[in-house]
C-alpha cells in the first residue's frame, strides 16, 4: 500500500527528495487508474491498478524505482532526533496533545476517507457546492458593487447638472430681482418725502388757531417780542402761552428730525434752530415770570398756622411749587407740599435769612439738547433714506480688489491724513460747544447771566460724525472718562427736570393808610448764594480748631424728597444726577444719602448745594427681549409685540403709529392711543422711560447677537414690504446659525386668524441667497436643509412674493409708502433681528 497521510502530530520522517518521475509518485497515479481485462467467458472488468501487484512492480521498474519487495527497507519511517521519553507528570498532557491532532486532522480531512483514499462522491458534490455557491455570492456582491458604484456617480451627475441649472436661474433671477426691489425702494422714498412736505403744510394749514407759522422769522419773531413786552398777565395766562410755546417747539423739531438733509438747506437749519433756542429762552423767562408774580405778593399768601407762604401751582407740563421765609425760625428744618409729594429739608444757615425756595418741576426737557452727544444720541432715530447695497458676485469683487491694489497704498496714506486732520477739527469744534449756554433752569435776571449762542453747520456736522458709531469707534478717546459724568449711551433722564432754587426774597408791599406801595424791581429773581460766604468762613475756622481731633464740618446740605413723576415709567431705582452749568453736563457726584422707598416711590437725598436734578435710568433695562411678532391687522396696517424683560410693548402701525391703550391706566396715558409719527413716537417712548430702542454701542451694556449689519437692515425693509401680508416673528434657531446668516419664522395671513404654532415657517437669510427650510422652530436639532419643490432667490421680499397667494400679492404690490416707511423705521430703531434672546 501507498504512503499513509501526513498528520500534523506524526513525527518527523526523513524520506529522500522525489523526482517528479519517481516510483512513489506512479504509485500514487496508479491509485487514480483503472485497467480493463476479460474472462474466459468474454466478459470484460475493471481492475484497479493498486490491486494488481505484478502491474504495480513493472511501473516501478520502468521508471527505474525500486521494487516492491523492497518498500519496507526503504520507505521505513524514522526519528531524528530520537525521541525522548515522557515523565509521569508529562505523560497526561501528551495524550491530550495526541488526541487533540487527531480530531484536528479529522476535521481537515473530513472528506477523506480514513484509510487516506480519494474523497467520496456526495463529499465531492458538497465541496463543489460550497464552492459553486460562494462563487455566486461573490459574483453577486460585484454585481451590486458595480451598480452602487454607477447609481452613485450618476447621482452625483444629476446633483452637478441640477447645482449648475439652480446657479443659472439663481443668478439671472438677482439680475432682475435687485433692479426691482430697488426700483420700488426709491418711488417709495420719493412719494414719502414728498407726502411729509404736503402733510406737514396741511396740518399747518389746518390749525387756524392763530399761532404763528415758525418757519416763517417774520410771525415768530413778533409773536417772541410781544411776548416779551406783555408783562402784566396773570399765572394762568402765562402758563396757556406757555403750551402754545411747546407746540410751535414740537413742530419745529419735528421738521428738523423728519426732513430728509438734502431737502434742508444750512441756512435753513440754522434759522430753525436759532428759533428754537429763543422759544426755549422765552419758555424760562415765562416760568421766572411767574415764580416773580407769585413772590411780590407773597405777604398776600402767608399761611396763618406757620406764618410762611406755601403755594402750589399745577398745569399740565408744569408743577411749581413755591415757599417764601417770613416767620425766621431758626428751628425750621423744611416744608413738605402735600398735594405733589414734595418735601425740601432747608439748612440751618438759611433759617434766618429773606430767602424763597422753589421747586419747579417741567415734563419736558430742554436742559439735555444743550449736549452735543444728546443730540447725537437723539439723532439716531432720524428718519433717514433707505439705503439697499446692490451686492457684486465674488468673481467680480475679487477682479476689483486686484484693479484696486496698486492704488491702496496711496489712500490708506491720503485717508489717515485726512482723518488726522479731522481729528483736529472735531477738538476744535468739541471745544467750541461745551461753551457755558443759557438753560431753563437759569434764572432770567441773574447776574451771572450765561450766553447762548445757536448751533452752526460746523456743529451740525460734528454731531453727524458722533451720530456715526463705526466713526466714533474708529477715532481713539485722547482725554479720560470721568465715571460721574451721564453717558447717554448708557443713561437717559426720564420725567423731566426739577429745578430746585434758593431765592432771595423781593421787597413786599407796604400798606400806608388806604395805600398799597409796591417797590418795582427790573432785576426781576435774583438767586440766593448757597453756601454763604460767612457759613463758609465759619466753617474753615470750627475745622481749622477740630482739626487735631480729626472731626471736619462741612457745609450743611441740602435735603429733598420727590415722588417719582406720574408719567414716566421706572423698572429700577431710579439715580438723581444734578446739572453742570460749567462743563454742560449732568453728574452724579454731589449727591448722597440716596433713599428709595418702592412702596411709595418716594425718593429722598441730599445735595450739597441748591441745584437742578433729573431723573436718570438705564437705557437697557428693558433688553434683551424675549420674543417679538409682527403681524397683518389688515391692509396697510400691521400690529408689534415686543416682549421685553420687564414688560410687553404693543406699537400698532399705519400712516402714523401708535403706542396702544392698555386695560389699566398707567403712567403713559398722555402717549397712548395718540397717532405720531415714528421718530415722534420713540422719543416720546425714550422720555417716558419705555425705552425698547438699542443704541449704537448697546453690545457694550446688554448682551446681542452678532449679526451682519447689511444684511439685518435690508432685513428690515424687506419685512416692512411684506408685512401688509405677511407675519413674522422671531426665531430661537436665529442665535444658532451663523454671523452671515439670519433665521426668521413667516407666515402668510391675509384673514387676520390666529395662526397655529405648527404652521410656521423658517426662513434661511443670507447675503447673496434666501430659502425656506425643511425643519420647524420645535424640532431638536438646526440643520440647512430646504424645503422640498422650493426655489432659491436673492432676497426675503421676491422669496416671499413667488410662494404667496393671488390675495397676499395683492396686498404686497399696494402696500401704502407711508406704512412701509413707518414700519421699517420702527423695525430699525428696535434692531428685534440681534437683540432677542430668550432667557429660560
């Protein structure tokens, strides 16, 4: 017999290098061959080679291997090296070793038989089974490898040619979007200038009250000269002339805020402000004249219970209330006016001396537009043209920004040289407005008389440049900031101006017999100097005799306590800041033992001097909001909810605005439910203390999101174009997105319903491109995908327009110029895009 076969746990036999030809391999085809032979009878058998020996011995013979005889001397397996015997310990492992070779061999060899023969037929037909079968799953595989691989490319094709055709209408659908939105930007500009002209000369026309026009110097200037000359009025008629000097104010400011630049010459301006400084001067000499008309009469007044004169006049911008000293206690310590919750703590000093106290409390304030950074910050809410940059592709943007390279060089140098004489400029003119000027709060006849000059086109000039944030922020601030000093970016007054004066009493008329003889002074109020010369003496010399003991005597202050104005609004405590006739400007030094009662809102400090205060709070107290919508009441007419931190502003916006009625009255009932312009409106708002208005440097004091400024504005005005139809409010998916990207939720509501919480849409705002979305304002997670079967355009308003109904583009395309103007200038001044940011 053959060979048996090789098993990995047999041991290692030493055979002699075969030949191809060698016996042993003939052995081994003869095991595969068959031969035939017949018997006696004529019948033929198949006789396999391995059982015949004689045939056997011959195959070996011929290819000159041995014979069989002798197999068993050469083909004898042997070991080298000799094998070693196991140890008792060894001889257990060795056996399971043995063991564990033959079932490893059997499992190789499954389909061989034992004796080392050729596999059977059905083991042959499960081999080539298994082989037939993982050769068609292999070709299957390729198979869908193949058409994966060609359904992926032939996505990616469809994906390009449908990227290509998307870039082609996109492009030349802004070539033809941006024409026309501008198109329609510009005729409404010019019907709403020419509408304001029209309507201002109409209202005017209107009045027929017979108050001069203050645009013409000939009626203004007689109506300020026979004012002056009319001397022998009661209180009455000077406060009734005292309205009418606050309209024709409101007037003129009102053409100076709402004229467009262009349309106003500089001289024009300046004789319009040159006006409003001497109707302001008459304002101050009427309220003197009315605190002199009460105080020459005096005697006529004095209170029998206390022997001092006490009044209290009330109008209806004007609280004055008034205390003359006759009785000369030296006990007296101060006075509270009941009726207007008023209460002055007079120092000791004072007790004995002639002197008049007045405390004059004006709903307006005409102290604060002597600051030039007032105005500038007043200014902001100017209306002003709308503005759309026509964006260039980045292909074009690129070829000029290598035009233009060569050329940098020589204008960065001309550009800093002008800014460096600019710069000169502007301290020059800065140094020129903080001149010393005349204010209300003066007294008309006093001996250190103020000047006042009126502004000239250099300070209008200047104030534009500090109107201009990005100019303010570029130019570096040489001299240091003084933290008493208001800033008007962080603070404004609110409720008007109290003056709070010390006056010298004026001689009182003397009965003789039936006669009344009246001393006639053309001094007119003189003010009481407080601290006086000997108090201060006194003073110095208690300190100079204390001084070892450490103790210092300052001069006694000055006490008030006020009940916080009953119309304006407070959220916080509110900071007393006093006025700086010397540097024109309000301060907050000088003022101490600040007490604030929320109950009563009573406000109690001390000064040290007799001086004029105001009220001041800050600017962002209502900011961040927390959500904002602005929605179709119906046509050309829309309705603003702004959620604020403190409270909820409702604005409803036509031809004119609206600061809406509430439920329960409140301190704004004198704004509420009275049509204004917009500019009128917020600066009504702002005085009021509901200020909802960021500034220009409001990143430095409320928390915003960063947004591109282009892209937020034109935002805007798109979104006043579509209000008509439209609704939109704000989205938390907005601080999520990217600085170059704003998100806004929109709804088309042409019915006026209340719409569902599930029916907005999100909408994907960028600089060159708007879309609609897939997700929805509730889902989890932010993803750009947009929305199926919808296009891509160039901005919101043709974005909006293309997907609307046959009724919202009607609404659209009639949309009134004036109530787009009016809701974009609302929708600026309150910047709802970067300033929403709920808080949980």
């Amino acid at each position: 017999m053959g060979p048996l076969p090789a098993s990995p746990t047999a041991p290692r036999m030493l055979r002699p290098a075969l030949s191809p030809l060698h016996p042993q391999h003939s052995l081994e085809r003869l095991h595969h061959q068959h031969r035939s032979t017949r018997d006696g009878k004529g019948r033929q058998h198949r006789i396999h080679a391995a059982e015949d020996p004689t045939a056997l011995g011959r195959s070996r013979l011929q290819n000159g291997g041995p014979s069989p005889s002798q197999d068993r001397v050469i083909w004898r397996p042997f070991h080298w090296p000799p094998r070693r015997r196991c140890t008792k310990e060894e001889a257990p492992k060795e056996k399971k070793k043995k063991k564990r070779g033959k079932r490893e061999t059997s499992v190789q060899s499954s389909a061989v038989s034992k004796k080392g023969q050729r596999p059977s037929r059905s083991a042959e037909k499960l081999v080539k089974q298994e082989e037939e079968k993982k050769r068609l799953e292999e070709e299957e595989l390729r198979v869908a490898a193949e058409r994966l691989e060609r359904e992926i490319l032939e996505q990616k094709r469809l994906e390009e040619e449908e990227r290509e055709r998307i870039t082609a209408e996109d492009k030349a659908r802004k070539d033809n979007e941006q024409p026309e939105l501008i198109q329609i930007l510009q005729r409404n500009m010019a019907y709403v200038q020419r509408s304001c002209r029209n309507l201002i000369e109409w209202q005017r026309y209107m009045k027929c009250d017979g108050t001069p026009d203050p645009t013409i110097p000939q009626e203004i200037n007689t109506f300020i000269n026979l004012s002056r000359e009319d001397l022998n009025i009661d209180i009455r008629s000077l406060f009734e002339r005292s309205r009418i000097i606050l309209r024709l104010l409101d007037e003129l400011e009102m053409l100076l805020r709402d004229t467009p630049s262009d349309e106003l010459l500089e001289e024009t301006v300046a004789q319009y402000e040159q006006t409003i400084l001497d109707l302001q001067t008459l304002l101050s000499n009427i309220n003197d004249k009315a605190t002199d008309i009460l105080l020459q009469k005096a005697v006529d007044l004095v209170d029998i219970e206390t022997g001092n004169m006490q009044e209290e006049v009330n109008d209806e911008n004007i609280t004055l209330c008034l205390w003359a000293n006759f009785n000369k206690n030296p006990r007296f310590k101060g006075y509270q006016f009941v009726n207007n919750n008023v209460e002055f703590e007079l120092p000791r000093p004072l007790a004995m001396c002639d002197i008049a106290v007045r405390i004059l409390h004006t709903q307006y304030d005409h102290i604060s537009c002597h600051i030039p950074l007032f105005q500038a910050h007043q200014r902001m809410f100017k209306n002003k043209p709308v503005i759309f940059e026509v964006k260039e592709d980045q292909e074009e943007k690129d070829q000029d920004q290598e035009a233009t390279e060569v050329q940098n060089p020589i204008e960065e140098q001309n550009l800093i040289e002008a800014k460096h004489a600019f710069e000169m400029k502007l301290k020059i003119e800065e140094t020129k407005s903080l001149r010393p000027m005349r204010t209300r709060s003066a007294l008309s006849t006093s001996s250190n008389r103020e000047i006042r000059r009126p502004r000239t086109p250099n300070d209008d000039r200047v104030l534009d440049q500090f109107a201009n944030a990005e100019f303010i922020e570029a130019i570096p601030s040489t001299k240091a900031i003084d933290d008493h000093i208001v800033v008007f970016n962080q603070f404004t007054p609110v409720g008007g101006v109290y003056y709070f004066d010390v006056l010298k009493l004026p001689p009182q008329p003397k009965f003789v017999n039936v006669w009344r003889i009246v001393q006639l002074s053309e001094t007119g109020l003189q003010a009481f100097p407080y601290p006086m010369e000997s108090v201060k003496e006194s003073m110095t010399s208690l300190g100079n005799l204390d001084e070892k003991e450490g103790e210092n005597h300052p001069v006694p202050s000055v006490g008030i306590t006020i009940k916080l104005p009953p119309r304006a609004l407070f959220f916080e405590q509110p900071k007393p800041a006093r006025w700086d006739a010397t540097g024109v400007q309000w301060r907050t030094d000088g003022i101490h033992n600040v007490t604030f009662e929320a109950e009563t809102k009573l406000l109690s400090f001390k000064m040290d001097t007799f001086n004029t205060f105001t009220l001041i709070q800050r600017n962002y107290v209502n900011m961040p909001f927390q959500s904002w919508e602005i929605k179709p009441v119906a046509e050309n007419e829309a309705l603003l909810t702004v959620v604020a931190a403190l409270t909820t502003v409702e604005i409803r916006i036509k031809d004119l605005c609206q600061l809406c009625p509430v439920s329960v009255e409140d301190n704004l009932s004198h704004i509420r439910g009275k049509w204004m312009r917009p500019s009128t409106l917020i600066i009504s708002m702002i005085n009021a203390g509901l200020n909802i208005f960021p500034g220009n440097e409001s990143e430095k004091y409320v928390k915003k999101a960063n947004k591109d400024k282009q892209l937020e504005q034109e935002t805007y005005i798109q979104m006043a174009l579509l209000t008509s139809a439209m609704a939109f409010r704000w989205s938390k998916w907005n601080l999520h997105c990217e600085q170059e990207e704003i998100v806004l939720q929109g709804y088309e509501n042409v019915s006026g319903k209340t719409i569902a919480e599930d029916s907005w849409f999100l909408y994907l705002l960028r600089p060159e491109r708007s879309q609609r979305l897939k997700m929805k304002e509730s889902d989890e997670e932010w993803t750009k995908e947009i929305f199926e079967n919808t296009d891509l355009y160039s901005n919101l308003y043709h974005m909006v327009k293309g997907q609307a109904s046959e009724a919202a583009q009607d609404r659209i395309l009639n949309t009134d110029y004036l109530f787009f103007m009016n809701t974009n200038e609302i929708l600026q001044a309150t910047k709802l895009l970067t300033h929403t940011m709920q808080v949980n």
